[in-house]
C-alpha cells in the first residue's frame, strides 16, 4: 500500500516517521501548500516523496494533518477516491468535520484524534515517536466502513497507540476542558503578562511555574483559531466552569477565607491521582 500526508508540520510530520517503521507501506508520500515546508519535510526524512495533491488521491491510505477549516475545504476535493481507500482525519475537533463529508464517502472516513503533540510546529518540530504509548480516540467509528475500521486499528496499534472510542460530541465536550481550555488559558496568561508596563522586568524573574503554565502558548495560532472556532459552544461552557472556579477563589482571598481556599486547593490536589 502506499500512504499520503496532507500537512507536513508536527502531526503529519512525526505521522510521516511512525509509519516508516511498519512495513505495509511500499512508500509515504507527502503534499503539503507551502512548498517550503514540503522541502524541510523531504531533507528530514520524514515522507519518502513530495506529490502534487492529485497525487495524493491515489494514495491506498491518507491522513489529514491540517488546520480544521483547510480540512474542509480538503475534504470536498477528496471525492472519487476508491471505496478500499482510508482517509484519516487528526484534527482535535469532530462534529464540525464529520458533518462536511459527503454521504458518499463517510466509510472512507476515519475521525482520529492522537492525544499527543508539543506547542512547537512546522516540519522541524516533527518527531520519532511522538505517537508511542500514546492515547488515539476514534470518534462515531460506527459509521465508517469495516475495512476502514479494521485497517484503522492494525495501523494505530502498530505505531505503539491505545484506541478509546467515543461519540465525536462527547469527544468535543470532554476534550474542550483538558486540551481546548488549558490552551485558551496559556494564551491568556501569556497575554496578562505582555499586556503589562514592565513585561521585561517581570518575565526575567520568571520561574518554572510560570513556565509550565505559559508553555503552550506557544502553539500555533492558526489551529487554535480553527480548534476554538470549530468547538465554539463547548470551550465557552469550559470557560465558564473554570471562570467559576476562578470566582471561588477571588471570593475566598477578598473575604479573607484562608482555610476554605486551603480546602479548595487541597481538593485540586486530588486530581494528581487520576492522571
């Protein structure tokens, strides 16, 4: 079989370098819309060709590693290809893509999301192994076909991955407060802090908190953008539940309620023993 990439940055990218290690595949292709982020990807190795996208169409396999409005647009040039083919989708958004493919290629469609990445992107930031021993959910898999599913499961669980699968809203709905909200957080914490007169003064004190917490605000505004506006309406509830939370503790620090925020911390301690 032959394999092809839209999008060659990090997913795409550490996608290109798993795959290399399984041998189904006689080669990996990849097409990416800016030609110098193609080249970066052919001098790291990480497709085996670059191909125009109608090249692409002939792939026995492709995988969709772009920003969730270009997926879209992607998804609408993708008619025609065979019934056997297997389009995968690796987005962090699903009822939005899921309801843009046409009836008649729904069995081809395969709705993935790899819990995996960094805040780095482009072809430079792919890595080797990103994938392993990591978590891949599989979104209303019911509805593709049982060739699809099939060959979905042998590739994800030979890149080293443990399938969970969900229905694409409660996907949305759960994965808006531990990947969408953390995200939209970082940006604002990072924006609090540039906002202010002194920024420089006060991020040369920086420590490893602050580091933590700020670390993926480096990520990649444009799929952001699209992440947040595809899950609109359950990243504004996540927001709203952690603003919430946010209030307890304005509350607690302006009444002087010292030992109720030691309860309220003390309960936040617990979540270290689910993760």
């Amino acid at each position: 079989m032959q394999a092809g990439i839209v999008g060659l940055g990090l997913m795409g990218g550490s996608m290109g370098l798993a795959l290399k290690e399984l041998s189904m595949f006689k080669s990996i292709v990849g097409y990416d819309i800016n030609a110098l982020h193609l080249q970066q990807a052919l001098n790291l190795g990480l497709v085996d060709e670059g191909v125009d996208f109608e090249e692409i169409l002939q792939c026995d396999v492709i995988f969709l590693a772009i920003p969730l409005e270009a997926m879209i647009e992607v998804i609408a040039k993708l008619k025609g290809v065979s019934k056997h083919c297997m389009i995968v989708d690796l987005g962090g958004a699903k009822q939005k893509v899921l309801a843009s493919i046409p009836k008649e290629m729904r069995k081809n469609f395969i709705a993935a999301h790899p819990m995996c990445g960094t805040e780095f992107y482009g072809p430079k930031a792919a890595l080797k192994g990103l994938y392993r021993n990591k978590i891949v959910i599989f979104s209303d898999l019911e509805n593709s076909g049982e060739f699809q599913r099939a060959l979905a499961k042998e590739i994800f669980i030979g890149i080293g991955m443990q399938i969970i699968k969900l229905d694409s809203k409660s996907h949305d709905r759960h994965i808006a407060l531990i990947s969408h909200l953390p995200h939209i957080i970082s940006f604002a914490l990072a924006n609090t802090v540039l906002s202010q007169e002194k920024k420089e003064m006060i991020l040369a004190l920086v420590g490893g908190g602050f580091r933590d917490m700020s670390r993926i605000s480096k990520s990649s505004p444009i799929m952001w953008r699209d992440v947040f506006k595809h899950n609109r309406d359950y990243v504004l509830e996540a927001l709203e539940i952690f603003e919430n939370e946010l209030a307890k503790a304005r509350e607690m620090l302006y009444k002087e309620e010292y030992e109720a925020l030691e309860v309220w911390m003390g309960y936040a301690n617990q979540l270290q023993n689910f993760v």
